[in-house]
C-alpha cells in the first residue's frame, strides 16, 4: 500500500513539472520603448529604452540605450535556429528610422551588441517577417525590421553651405562653428514661448592683436573637428561650412534637434574689457533651465569632457564651466550640447595662439578626445 502512494505520488508530481515547464515555453517576451523627447519634431533628438522587467539592459559606456522596440511577430519568440531558418537572402542598404538594438541573434532576448544612432546607413545581407540581419562596422547582426527603411533620410537643409552631413559611424555629432560674416540683428525667442527676444546672431569679436575675425576661426577649427571626428569613425553634420551664411541661433540648435544628434558642439572664441584674462571655458544651462533642463546632467557632462580634452591638448588654462541660461541656442537645443570658448581674442598672446594651424590642429584633436571620453570610446 505505501508502495502504491509513493508511486501515485511521483505520478502527479512528474506532470505537475511538466506543466511548469510548457508555460515557460508558451510565455511571450515583450520588449517597449518610451520616447522622452517626441513631444515636439523640432526639439527630439534623444530616447530612452524600457526593456522587459528582469531583463539586463546595462548601457554602454557613455550612451543611452534609447531603442524603441516591440515584440515583431510571434517568430521572434520562436527558437533561434527556426528564425535564421526563414531568412531570405538580399543585398541593399537600409536606414534607421528611431535609435534601435542591434542585436546577436535575431531574438528579443539575445544580448544587444550596440545601440544604433537614427538615420544610420546599414548594409542588409538577410531578411525575415520580422528581423533584418545586417553588417555593421564589420560585423554581423540583427535589427528588427520595425526600424528600418530603404529611403535615405532627407538631412535638413536651409541654404547652401550649411546642414552638411558626413557619413561616418554610429554615433553622430553636430558641429557648430559659432557666428558668421553676416550679421542677423533680427530678434527671435530667447527659448521656446519665451517673451524675451534677442538678436538671431552676431559676427563676433576679433583679435586684439591680430585683427582676426571670431567667425573665421571658429570655422578653421570646426572643419579640421569634421575630420578628425571622421577619421575616429564618427558620424558629423556641419551647421555651416561656408562664413558666407544666413543661420540664426535657434536655427542652428533645430539642426540638432532634427537630425537626432547624439550631441552638438559649438565652437566660440572669447572677449573680455579686460586684455589679461586669458583661458578657456565651457558653457552649458543650469539645472533649473525651463526649457532643457531635462538633459542638463548630460550637457554638464559633454561640457567637462570638451573643454578637459581642449585644455590637455592645447596648454591653455582651464578656467571651468560657466552655467547660464542666457543663450539662445542653449535653450533651443534639445540634445546634449555644449559652448567650448577655446580661448581669448582680447588677450595678446591668446589671440596670436588661436590663429595659428598648430593651435586649430590641437584644438580639433583635443575636442575629439573629450568626444572619445563622453561617449566612452
């Protein structure tokens, strides 16, 4: 008799197990993403992931993983060996539309190897209902077909010279070369909705011993930034590339925005009444900016990184980071951006320095390396 009950008993026991073990196989897994910044198409530029609760989403170094996927189709819950099974085989080069995973294996659960920036070019070698299975930086992975497109992305343009976009790599930065050789004494709102209106954009100041104007030299050091940036396998779009341009503060910080940068650097030389004060410095909001003050941890961050790689590479004092709410192209700018005032046109020995190739040169890689540090590289 208790030999039938223990028998009984591992009977129900075995299928109690088995039962366990089919809901497990049956469970879906879901994948959502939150967009934090799509309130308004000029100001995105930066998102946020939310993964499966349970599931590891650590970020890399310096980037916010910011995909905004959802669960494809029933496949992607399927085994591995059964997805790579219906991929079909293309060669084309495709788009993505939003910040996504790339993934190992075409499967929400598989390990994220990066996050792609928007609007980066890919080349898919496979496709299934659901995942794409792309080259990138020379290696192979996944992508859910959700955030991927076969039409290039229109890079916004407002004139000749200015908008110019460089293909890189996976991470793209907005250079600003500051002011222009026209001047815009137009106003426009200090920030979005704000009743303050201030002056689209002034020609900047000059050497006081060189006679250099502002705009020209923050150009020199922006193109030479450009390359620099390309050659480390960045990806860069150029605000202008011409001194010859009509481009107001706010338009300049819509560039940004539009294009979902993953941070803009603007490039400025500095004045002051007095010819002894010397150094450079950097420039972001504060924390309590009614109109960016949402991304100011980022914006600190990107600023120490700038103008710490400037200083080291260049020799020129450090004279730390200035937090104001006073700059029009601050407000506006809804990605992660910084000021760098490389120096100072009304100090003698400075102004002579910042028109120099060796100082431009030093500058650029300088700023390059801060880049390297904020994104982790």
């Amino acid at each position: 008799m208790r030999k039938c009950i223990t028998i009984l008993l591992a009977g129900v026991l075995a299928l109690s197990l088995a039962g366990c073990g089919r809901g497990q196989d049956e469970m879906e897994v879901t994948e959502t993403g939150t967009d934090t910044r799509a309130e308004s198409l000029e100001e995105s530029g930066e998102e946020s992931t939310a993964e499966t609760p349970g599931e590891s989403t650590e970020a890399l170094p310096g980037l916010i993983p910011s995909a905004l996927e959802t669960e494809p189709s029933s496949e992607a819950a399927g085994s591995t060996e059964a997805s790579q099974a219906a991929f079909q085989d293309v060669e084309e080069k495709v788009y993505t539309t939003a910040r996504v995973n790339l993934r190992r294996e075409p499967s929400l659960e598989a390990e994220v190897i990066t996050v792609l920036s928007q609007n980066l070019p890919l080349e898919r070698t496979g496709v299934s209902e659901a995942w794409s299975r792309v080259s990138w930086n020379g290696e192979e992975g996944y992508v859910s077909s959700s955030y991927l497109t076969t039409e290039e992305p229109q890079v916004v343009e407002n004139q000749a010279g200015t908008g110019i976009y460089h293909e890189g790599g996976d991470i793209l930065v907005v250079i600003d070369a500051g002011h222009q050789s026209h001047q815009m004494r137009d106003t426009e709102p200090n920030g979005p909705g704000s009743s303050e209106m201030k002056a689209k954009v002034s020609s900047g100041t000059e050497g006081v011993s060189t006679g250099n104007e502002e705009y020209r030299i923050n150009l020199q050091v922006a193109l030479l930034l450009r390359d620099e940036l390309l050659s480390r396998g960045y990806s860069v779009l150029m605000s202008r590339e011409t001194n010859d341009v009509e481009l107001s503060n706010v338009e300049r910080a819509q560039l940004a925005n539009e294009s979902g940068a993953d941070a803009m650097v603007r490039i400025h030389c500095n004045s002051s009444d007095s010819s002894s004060v010397r150094g450079a410095l950097g420039i972001c909001q504060t924390e309590d900016n009614p109109y960016c003050g949402d991304i100011y941890d980022e914006c600190l961050q990107l600023t120490e990184a700038v103008l710490n790689g400037h200083c080291e590479a260049t020799g020129v004092r450090n004279t730390g980071v200035w937090e104001t709410d006073t700059m029009t192209g601050t407000n506006w700018c809804q990605v992660p951006n910084t000021i760098i005032e490389m120096g100072y046109m009304s100090n003698p020995d400075e102004d002579e320095l910042l028109g120099t190739s060796e100082f431009q040169q030093a500058a650029a890689e300088g700023i390059a390396d801060g880049l390297d540090v904020y994104f982790g590289r």
